[in-house]
C-alpha cells in the first residue's frame, strides 16, 4: 500500500515538472522538495494545493542542487558554467564567475558553514556566502558526486576517470587579539603571537573537527576528546572525554563555553567540570548554528526551529528554563540572537533581527510581554556585542551603527539618537557580516572573504567600566575631557538608569535637555523617599510611575502625573479613589478645554462638576500644602538618616 501510495505521487510529480530532472533534494523542514526542470528551479511543497515557487536561475540546465538544514540556504550548478546560492524565497545571495567547465556538483557541508564545488579537473571549496576558501586541480575528470563526512571535516568525491577522490578541510584559522591560530594538518595546531612572533605547535590524538578562540581560551574538539587551552599556557591542556564525537557548534563565554553535538548541548567550564545541559520539548541540535544559539555567563538563548518566532531561555548555572519556565515571543520569524556579555543576570539583554531585518532588543528576565520589545532598528543584516561591555554593532543598510547604550530605550528613548555612532558601510559591498567585536575593533567580512577592521572610540567602553563600578565623578570628569554629545548622552542614561538624579542633572545639562533638567529638579525639591518614581516616568513607565508614588503616599503627584499627561480619565479615577484634589481635576479639566475652545462631553467630569464652583486659589493652597507636606517628609527622612536611624 505504501509503495503504491509513493509510486502515485512520483507519477503526479513528475509529470508536473515536464522536464527531465537531474537533481533534488529536500527542504529543511520534510515539508517541501526542491527540484530541477531545465534552466528553472522548483520549490514544492508536499500540502496539497500549497503554492508552488518556481524561478529561472541559470542560462543553462541545472545539474546540481543541494538544500541545507542549517542555514536553509540553497546551492545551485548547471551548464552555464556556473554555481549560485539562494535563500528559499528564491532570492539570489552569490552569482559565481563563470568557469572553464559546467559545474557537476555541489555540496553543502553539515553545518552550512562551507560546502564544496566539483567541476572537471576541479575542486573547489567555499564560504556559505559563496566566495572561495581553496581551489584543487586534482586529476580526476568530471566530479559528478560529492559527499561530506558527517562531521565535515573531510569530502569524497565521484570522479568521472572510475576513481573516488578525498580530501581533507585545512588550514583554518582563528584569531583573538593578538594570537593567531591556524590548523595546520588533521591533527596538528600552530599557536602565533604576533607581538613577539613566538609559535607554538599543538598536537592532538585524533583529527580536529571543530575550535574556537576566545576570552583567552582556545577550545578545540577532535572525534573522542576535547582540550581546552589558555592563552598563559598552552603546554598543559584541559583534556575530557567527548559523550558523542561529531561536536558542530563551540560558543564561548567569559566563565564557560557551549559544545553542541547531534544529540544534546553541553555546558563546560574552562576546567573542564560539566555544569548542565539544556534541553526544551522537540529540541532538534543537527540544526543549531551561532544565529541561532547564543551564550552569557549566566543564560543561554536558543531559537526553537518548529516555531521560529520563539526563543528559550535557560539559567547557564542549571539548564532549567529561566523565571517560570516561559518563553520570548516575537510577531515575526528570527532569524538572529544574540546575549550581552556583561552586567547582572536582572539587567541581562537580548538582541535579535527578525525576518523583517528589524533589530529588537529585550530584557531575558521580562520575556513573554510583548510590550517590552523595543525595536532599535531597521534593515539590519548582521550584529553583535562587545565582550567586554554591554555595547551593540550592527550594519544597518549601507551605516555602519554602534549602540554605544542599548538599555537607553528603557530609560529615555528621546536621546537614543544622541548615543549613537554612525559611519559609511558601503565599502564593505553587498551581504557583509560581523565576524567579532573584541575591545574597540570591529571586524567585518565582506561578500569576496576578505577581512576589514573598523576602531570605534575606546572612551564609551571606560565609561560603562566606570559606571558599573559607581565611579560618576570619575565618569563626569572622562565626559567633560572627551567633550562629546554622545559620551554625556550614554552617561544621562545609564545615570537615569542607575537612579543618579545629581550626575543626570549634569549630563543632561550638557546636551541642552533643559526640559528634563527642571524635572530633575522638581525631583530634588520633593526628595521623593523611593526613588524609583522619576527613573519610571523618564523611561516612560507611567503605571510603575504611579504605583510608586501611591506606595510612598504621594496621591497627588500621582494625580498630577495624569494631569501632566492629559491622562484625563485615569486623573480623575484617582481623585474620586482616594478623595482628595477631585475640584484640582476638575479645575485643570476646564482649563484644558477653553485653552482649545471645546465643551465638557465626558460623563463623569459633567457627573461631578454639578454643583461645583472652581476656586483657583483654594486649589493653589492646597498644591502648596502638598508641597509643604512633601518636603517635610524629605527632611525628616534626612535628619534621620544622619542621626543614624531607620526613617
């Protein structure tokens, strides 16, 4: 029955296409069958009556595709002489120049980091954006097949001269400051430091499959074991035991590192002591890359592959999900994440770009609330953190942008503008991609391979390092020496942020926000006794705002702050609530709408207006004895505080 099921859906299939097909492969997801017919190439999904995308994309006929799980990109070769990578909307990413010979095959590697040509006489390897790594002339004739070892370290090739041909992946490099290390066989490392050119050679038992430098630590993963490596010493490695061999992901962080297999994820310590393993319902990890899986010292961020507007979030400490077992939600599919490196578990942020290309940051510990999403930016094709400060870069279009203070859009998100650095992106040419941002350098790969470094200013970086540590005399002095816009800018917010009010004050003076300078002073005059209130209105939490006020009994200046913000119906819920200011309200009201020459049509205003005369200065006495009131209370809270008592 299943045979006869399957031979009737070939039939149907192929007689659709009309056109001798070379190749097929499958999508990502089982769901759909990418197919060749001609000089087109198909994409069919299995559902019934589903939209079918089909699109020419060679001047020749296509005689290889491949589709990887990873990045679902595509790979496409044919007659033209040419190879070209997709995305599955059919979009082209990498038009190769044309070579001497039709392109036989392709192959994607299991990652989807590289995948592999085979021509006549040729093999080629490439970058998963499509510019070369290496190019091979072997004696082979046509190479009609090639298949990658499955932890992608080695290719067999199907010659058309009766021979199969292998090859191994070397030559890799890594870099971190000033170390450089390069794979320089299957199982031997180099070690180069650049400042004083000394090299030292790293041997292994069996083949490397994978490694990473960073936070001066190399790690690296061979088939059975896993050595870790410290920049002070590389003679006496860490060395365990692998549970699986085939390692296709290493991420770092400045405590510990992340190691991925095909079965589950692996967190380590840099001593080589296992501390969890995260797992969530449906976890698929052949499919995770570093877009989608990101690591800080105290989380771990993964993007779910069945729905992928989701992302989990786990304590790094445990492997259980953070908070109460919730997850982020976006509007739209993700396709890139990415955690701070620094700072405490409750400010720790998440940056992502979903499929719009909107950049959108959150907090990890108010997941789930979609209202905490802010959008930072838009057409952002790649990002990433400092690793030493909460600092984000991203190529934003042609620009260029570091947020020099992320975290300002939940401070102030008027002076956003005013942190930030902007330069000109389009020498970096079409697709660039940030490949690590360490200390105050950029570094960017363009759409050819080729590396470029970019030096932003150091001064934001001794600024955050200040602020965490409460240095603000220290942080005003730096902000006065560098006489910047957007040092004093970073430094109004992260004061706001860090409740402040005297160092904000000066900050803010400095870039001419005399608005919120007089509000910081209103805030001085009532000394208010929790000073959580002036950093929720800056921020634009209205209700935590009010929340506070009520808690420290100040009902009118949580009225006032409705009234402030013509909030007129909540203003007037408070006076009735708590019976006090209702004619303030009443008074203001009216003010408002002769200013704009309107008639009161609000029910309740018109309900307790009856009967009731304004008197201006009966409601200007009683605003004065709250003021009175209010300052006592602040100096009463002062003097018992210098006495030494609990106020």
């Amino acid at each position: 029955f299943i045979r006869e099921k399957m031979a009737q859906k070939n039939l149907f299939f192929f007689h659709l296409s009309g056109t001798p097909v070379y190749s097929v492969a499958w999508g990502p997801d089982s769901e759909k069958v990418l197919y060749t017919a001609g000089k087109q190439l198909i994409i069919k999904p299995l559902q019934p009556n589903a939209k079918v995308l089909q699109w020419k994309a060679h001047d020749g006929i296509i005689l290889k595709v491949d589709w990887n799980s990873v990045n679902d990109l595509i790979l496409s070769a044919g007659e033209d002489c040419k190879y070209k990578v997709w995305d599955s909307y059919s979009r082209p990413l990498y038009n190769s120049q044309p070579h001497e010979h039709p392109i036989t095959s392709v192959a994607w590697a299991p990652d989807g980091e590289l995948f592999a040509v085979g021509s006549f006489h040729t093999l080629r390897l490439c970058d998963k954006t499509g510019w070369s790594y290496a190019l091979e002339k072997p004696n082979t004739g046509s190479i009609f097949n090639i298949a990658w070892s499955i932890d992608g370290t080695q290719i067999a090739g199907a010659c058309g001269n009766g021979h199969v041909v292998f090859a191994h992946v070397v030559e890799q490099h890594w870099e971190w400051k000033n170390f450089q290390v390069t794979l320089t066989k299957r199982r031997a490392m180099q070690v180069r430091n650049v400042l004083n050119d000394a090299v030292d050679l790293l041997e292994f038992r069996d083949r490397v499959i994978k490694a990473s430098l960073n936070y001066a630590h190399l790690v690296v993963s061979t088939s059975l074991q896993c050595y870790v490596f410290s920049t002070k010493n590389w003679n006496t490695p860490i060395i365990f035991d692998l549970k699986e061999g085939t390692v296709s992901l290493i991420l770092q962080a400045e405590r510990h590192f992340l190691l991925v297999d095909g079965s589950s994820i692996y967190l380590y310590s840099y001593e080589g002591r296992f501390i969890s393993s995260p797992k969530f319902p449906g976890m698929r990890t052949d499919i995770l890359n570093a877009q989608t899986v990101s690591l800080s010292n105290d989380t771990i961020a993964i993007r779910d592959k069945a729905d992928e507007k989701i992302i989990f979030l786990f304590e790094a400490s445990t492997g259980k999900p953070l908070g109460d077992g919730k997850f982020l939600s976006h509007k739209n599919e993700i396709l890139e994440i990415a955690l701070d490196q620094k700072g405490l578990t409750n400010d720790r942020k998440i940056a992502f770009i979903d499929k719009n290309r909107d950049l959108c940051i959150t907090s990890v510990k108010r997941f789930g609330k979609e209202e905490q999403i802010i959008k930072l930016g838009t057409m952002v094709h790649t990002l990433a953190w400092n690793d030493t400060c909460n600092i984000l870069c991203g190529l934003q279009d042609t620009r260029f942008i570091v947020w020099y203070y992320p975290n300002t859009v939940y401070v102030d998100r008027d002076i956003l503008p005013k942190t930030l650095y902007e330069g000109d992106a389009s020498e970096f040419s079409k697709n660039p991609h940030i490949v690590s941002f360490v200390g105050n350098q950029v570094t960017i790969r363009r759409a050819d391979g080729s590396l470029v470094h970019i030096n932003i200013s150091p001064y934001p970086a001794i600024l955050h390092e200040y602020v965490s540590s409460s240095k603000w005399e220290d942080a005003v002095r730096l902000c006065r020496f560098v006489k910047e816009q957007t040092m004093w800018a970073c430094l109004a917010a992260m004061a706001v942020a860090n409740r402040d009010m005297t160092t904000a004050e000066i900050a803010y003076a400095a870039i001419g926000e005399i608005d919120k300078v007089q509000y910081i002073n209103s805030i001085k005059v009532f000394h208010l006794k929790n000073q959580n209130g002036p950093h929720t209105t800056f921020s634009g939490n209205i209700q935590e705002a009010e929340i506070v006020l009520l808690q420290a009994g100040l009902v009118y200046q949580a009225i006032q702050i409705n009234i402030n913000l013509y909030n007129w119906e909540r203003a007037l819920e408070l006076a009735v609530k708590y019976k006090t200011h209702v004619d303030t309200v009443l008074a203001y009201r009216q003010k408002f709408l002769e200013t704009f020459d309107k008639q009161e049509t609000n029910k309740r205003y018109l309900h307790y207006a009856e009967g009731l005369q304004i008197d201006w200065e009966k409601i200007k006495a009683k605003i004065e004895m709250e003021i009175t009131k209010e300052r006592e209370q602040s100096s009463s809270s002062q003097s018992s505080k210098s006495m030494g008592l609990k106020p």
